[in-house]
C-alpha cells in the first residue's frame, strides 16, 4: 500500500507542474489524499461515477478517474476542471498513480516474502521458488534491527527505500517499534576479509542513523548481524541483529550502532544463568556489594576505563587535579577491595558491574534495587 504522505507529495509535484487543483480517494470514495485547502462535498458525484462503467467522466465542472490496477478500481482521482488540459493532466495522473500502486504491491509481495523468510516460516525449496518469481537473487545481505521511538514506521521506510533506491533493498515489519531492513551489501569485494566486512556494516549502520536524525529527528538505535551468502542464513544475521541490541541495551547504552561481531564480553555474560552470576558476585564482593555504585563513582571509574587507566588523561577530562583523582581511587579500593588502577582489578570490577546490570535487567528492576535486594538476602 502506497503511504499517505507519498500520494500528497505525488499530488502536490502534479499540481506544481499543472497548476491544477486535484484530490485521490478509495473507491470507496474516502479521501487520500488533496491540494485543496478548502473542503468540497463531492459525494454524490463519487458514487456516481464510482458505479458507473467508465474509466473517466466529466461532472459538474470536474474530471473523474479511475485508477484500474489488476482490473480493481484501487483510487479515485478528481481533478477540479473539465477542460482538455485537465483531461490530459489526469490521465497522467492516473498513469503515475497506477505505476506507484503496483510497484508498491510488489514491495509489498517482497516485504511478505522477507517477513516469513526471517519468521522461519517456509520451507527452503519454497524461499528459492518464490524468490524466483519475485525476482530476489541471492545474494551478500545484512540485516539491521532498527529500533525507533514511536516515529510513523511507513516514513522511515521511505527514507531508507529512498537512501539505497539503486539496492534491492527490502525492509519488513515484525515488532511494534523496530523495522528489519535487510541490505545488499553488492559493495563488498568477493575477497574482503572479516575486519574489511565490519567496516562496512559500521558504515552503512552510520549512513542510516544519520539519515534517521537528520530526515525525522528521531532517537533510533541498530543492531545488525553478520554479512551472509544464502538465504538460508538471513534468519541467522536477523537473530544476531536482535542480540546485539538487546545485549547492548544493557552493557552498552551509550551507543546508537551495535554490531553482534563487536559485543564482546557482554555476549557471554548475557547467556550466563542466575547461578552463576550470584556465584560470581559472591566471590568478588563478599556477603554484602559496598555502596560504590553511585552516579559519581561510576562515571569516574568509566572515564579512567574509557583512558586505558591514565590517572593524568582521565584527571584532565575530569577538569580534577591529579592527587584528586588518587584519593578517589583509592578511596574505592579500601571500599570494595580492588584496585582498578591494576589491570587484574579493573577488568574483575567490569565483569562484576556488568554481571549486576544483566541480573537486574533479567528481573526488569533498576540496577540500585537489584543490589540491596542482593546485600539483603546474603545479610539474613
């Protein structure tokens, strides 16, 4: 189905060429789409023409239309003249009308197809017998999970098809808030090596969040998998888009570009069971988690992190003399028993802060809860 805001950009570039006036509806005469402001009760003259058996008529000063695709009448177009010059712009009208139609029922045939393909729902002799009659090849395709604040899904649809409009592109909708949109990655070299990949999907997730912000100044942030050859895999790199942000919701909330090749250690804490992450806490902090996990302590121990543990960088990014950030430092050590200006200790404090936040995030409670239910229950 074409969206609502492509048929009034397609109305209003008719009418700035034409200079004529001109209004779409449903055959069954609700309106779509119009460059007249004012509102003009047509109804009976709708009904009349939409029961009659000619394809356009002339009534009451205007021309009526009939968009035929696949012998359905899908719209009708009105435009608010009878002369020749109306008669000639409406069949026009009505032949760019009829090409974006089927085009998009072809989108929409290759979206349908995609959305099972992705789903698991058909069987591989079918992917490839109906990938034959739509026309799809197989081909090197990503899949990104774009995942968007209640933005209308159809315009960022349209952006994207518009920001790769020379790739056979297909975007599909399987969730509430996230679009799939499943790229030709036609630009990477047979030969390209594993690093030469990656460095393409970060670019393309770049290029489509920037278009994002730039185009709907939405909050959005992508999750893609890894580059496969088959179709037999995308549903793989779509499972691999959804962990990478799901994975980074929880250890990476800084960033708007996730991919499942760069997750790290969050993939496998994210797999760990609740047993082993109690374990875990248990044999770093003792019976009780210190009260280390404030707001300030953590965005001093990130920043020092972020600095490959530099005291004097992460103190100049912190606008702190240095001795100031020693005291902090040590400080946290006397209250936690580590010191992260060792290696050993600083990588054991991530592991530990990531583990809390996984173990929060599995009961869906803020991480500061989950740790003074955890101080409580070993405490009794």
């Amino acid at each position: 189905m074409i969206s609502e805001q492509k048929l009034k950009d397609t109305l209003k570039e008719i009418r700035d060429i034409s200079r004529l006036e001109m209004s779409l509806y449903t055959a069954e005469g609700k309106l779509e789409a119009t460059t007249i402001k004012e509102d003009i009760d047509i109804d009976e003259m709708l009904t009349s023409f939409a029961t009659s058996m000619a394809d356009n008529q002339s009534i009451g000063g205007r021309c009526f239309f009939k968009v035929v695709v696949d012998e359905k009448v899908e719209h009708i177009l009105v435009v608010n003249s009878s002369s020749e010059e109306a008669y000639m712009v409406g069949k026009l009208a009505v032949c760019q009308m009829r090409n974006l139609t089927e085009a998009s029922d072809v989108n929409s045939d290759k979206s349908a197809f995609m959305q099972n393909l992705l789903l698991g729902n058909m069987l591989l002799v079918d992917v490839y017998n109906k990938a034959g009659q739509l026309g799809i090849e197989e081909k090197k395709r990503i899949v990104y999970v774009i995942e968007i604040d209640e933005k209308d899904r159809s315009e960022i649809k349209e952006l994207l098809e518009s920001l790769f409009a020379d790739s056979n592109d297909i975007c599909a909708e399987l969730e509430r808030n996230n679009i799939v949109f499943v790229h030709e990655a036609t630009d990477i070299p047979d030969n390209a090596d594993a690093m030469e990949k990656e460095e393409y999907l970060d670019q393309t997730a770049e290029v489509i969040k920037d278009a994002i912000h730039t185009e709907t100044l939405s909050n959005v942030r992508i999750g893609y998998g890894n580059c496969v050859d088959t179709f037999s895999d995308i549903q793989r790199s779509y499972h691999e888009a959804k962990m990478a942000l799901e994975v980074g919701r929880i250890f990476y909330v800084e960033r708007e570009t996730i991919s499942y090749a760069r997750l790290g250690i969050g993939r496998l804490i994210y797999q760990l069971p609740t047993s082993l992450c109690e374990m875990f806490i248990r044999e770093v902090f003792g019976d009780d988690i210190p009260e280390i996990f404030e707001e300030e302590n953590l965005s001093t121990i990130q920043k020092f992190f972020d600095n490959n543990l530099n005291i004097s960088e992460t103190a100049r990014q912190l606008y702190v003399h240095r001795n100031t950030l020693v005291y902090r430092l040590e400080r946290l050590e006397k209250t936690m028993g580590l010191d992260i200006r060792k290696f050993d200790d600083a990588m054991t404090f991530q592991i530990a802060y990531m583990v809390l936040s996984h173990m929060a995030d599995q009961e869906k409670i803020p991480l500061a809860q989950k740790i003074k239910e955890f101080s409580r229950k070993d405490t009794k």
